[in-house]
C-alpha cells in the first residue's frame, strides 16, 4: 500500500471512527503532510508502507531538528503523530510490526498554562468598542465566549447558532462528527453579551454563530489574529492567545474552590490528569503568596527598625 494511501485511511479512521474533531484530524493530517515533504526532499517518491524502518523515521527526526530547527514541543508532537499513524498500521495488519515503536520522544519541561489576571481579561474586553460595527460587536462576542465557556478555539468556530439555548441556559459543545457532546452552563454576562450580538450583528449570524461578511465560518487563524490585535491595544505586555483565555477560565474557577473533576468536564478533558494542572498553577500562585510574607517582613524592618530600649527581651 501507498504511503499516502495509508495516511488517507487513517485520518478517515479518526474521523469517521473514532469520532476524533476536525481540529484535531487536521493537526495528524499537517504532521503527516511535514512527512510527506521531507521523503519528496530527499527525491524519495511512491514510498510504500512497507518501506517505513526505524532510521528512515529516525532521519527524519534529525531533519525536524535540524534543517526546520523545530522545537522540542514540535518535534514531540511529530513523534505522536507517527507512532499513531504506525500503531494503525499494525492494528489493521498493515504491518506485522511498527516501525516507530522505539522512536524517542524529546523531553520537554512542563510549562504551566499562562492565564490572565480578572483585571486584564476586562481590559481586553475594553479593548473592542461594541458599538463601533457589527463586526466588533462579533468580536467583542468571541471573547466573552472564550472566557466565560473556557472552550477550545476550534470548539468556538464550530458552535453553531442552534447550540445555544436560552431557555435552558447551556450552551451545546459538539466534539468529532458524530453526536458526544458536552453541556456548558450559560453564564450571565455571556448570556447578555449574546443577546446584543444576535440583535445587532444579525448580518454575521448564520449556520454559525460567528461569521463574516461572506456569511462564511470564522477561522481559527482570524480568532488568534484578533486576539493578538486586541491584546496590544489592550497594553497586555504578555502575547494573549485564544487558550490563554481557556486557561483563565480554569484557573479562576479553581481558585474559586471549583473541584477538578467539575473542571475537567466543563473543560472537556477526557483524563483528570489533564485537568490537574491546574493544581501546579494554585500552587505556584500560593508559593508567591507566601514568599510575600518574607518580603513584606524585610521591607518592614527597613522601614520601622527596631530600637534598642525597645526591642523584645531574649527569651532564652
């Protein structure tokens, strides 16, 4: 079999069952196309399955890292991608063994999530005047949508206009092709937020919920985009990203005492351990709070040194 029939097989096999988003297909299918790139670099052409061996894969570790001077993060992500695709192979009798069973994947230290602070979520909601155009209204609706809901960025260019309901109060979060699905409650500024949106931008309302002026989905790419433009205006010093906004939903929720497990379903995780991370951002924003303690006490005796007829008696 082709290579790239192979690769064709099984992104319609994530897709199709097992029900993987198309956000997340495509992420397999542009790692794969990198794959793809690299054996027509090396005039390598009509590459057959049973023609992948480990220093094949191995070389082309090397060129990820060394001609594309991808980041470690980059190159793990590859690494996934492949022994996936490989385990496929196998799994359909394909191959009789998988030729990215002992590919390394670069260590990489774990970063904790970067979130916003309450008072700069509300500066870059200020930064975008909702009674300037339909437009900025859409966008000033995106934004709420990404920080009260905390969903995925891909989740947001999908919701479709049908998937809110006011009445229930949820919002409708489809995952994959087929009918999983997770309910996120409603809050009220959202809530608010989106009634304006619905009246005043109906223009870019269509199948879904955020459109332009073509009446087309919005893509991931102008969410980033403005985003960024925002951001800047805003005066945030850090570059702010729709899964910052994700992240600072969870983490202001947590510090509100919201258990994890609640957290993980309303953020969508499959495993509670993806959702603990959020236990390591509480922690290292209680380490500061108590490092504080010691630094307020050194600026104190700067400031109100004790004198010597007044200081405490040894107690010893």
């Amino acid at each position: 079999m082709l290579l790239t029939e192979a690769i064709d097989e099984f992104l319609t096999y994530l897709l199709v069952e097992l029900n993987r988003s198309p956000y997340t297909c495509s992420g397999y299918e542009k790692d794969l196309h990198v794959f793809t790139e690299f054996l027509q670099k090396k005039g390598v052409t009509g590459l057959t399955i049973e023609e992948l061996n480990p220093e094949l894969l191995g070389e082309y570790l090397r060129y990820l890292t060394r001609e594309r001077e991808s980041k470690a993060n980059t190159v793990r992500r590859h690494v996934t991608s492949l022994k996936s695709f490989c385990r496929f192979l196998v799994d359909c009798e394909y191959l009789d063994h998988n030729p990215a069973a002992n590919l390394p994947r670069p260590r990489t230290p774990q970063k904790l999530p970067r979130h916003l602070q309450r008072t700069e979520v509300d500066r870059l909601f200020d930064a975008v005047p909702e009674d300037e155009s339909p437009a900025k209204l859409r966008d000033r609706t995106m934004l709420f949508f990404l920080y009260y809901s905390g969903v995925r960025v891909g989740e947001l260019v999908n919701v479709r206009t049908k998937d809110i309901d006011f009445d229930g109060g949820f919002i409708k979060i489809i995952k994959g092709k087929g009918n999983r699905f997770r309910k996120i409650p409603l809050h009220d500024r959202l809530k608010g937020q989106l009634k304006k949106y619905l009246t005043g931008a109906a223009g870019l309302v269509g199948e879904y919920l955020f459109c332009n002026r073509e009446g087309k989905q919005i893509s991931t790419d102008y969410v980033h985009h403005i985003i960024g433009e925002y951001a800047l205006k805003a005066g945030l010093k850090s570059k702010v990203t729709p899964h910052m906004l994700r992240h600072s939903f969870a983490t202001h929720l947590y510090r509100e005492n919201v258990d994890i497990k609640t957290l993980g379903k309303l953020l969508g995780h499959a495993e509670i351990r993806t959702t603990a991370v959020y236990t390591h951002v509480e922690l290292k924003h209680l380490r500061e709070a108590v490092h504080k303690l010691n630094t307020s006490a050194k600026l104190e005796a700067q400031l109100f040194p004790l004198e010597e007829d007044n200081a405490p008696a040894d107690s010893n």
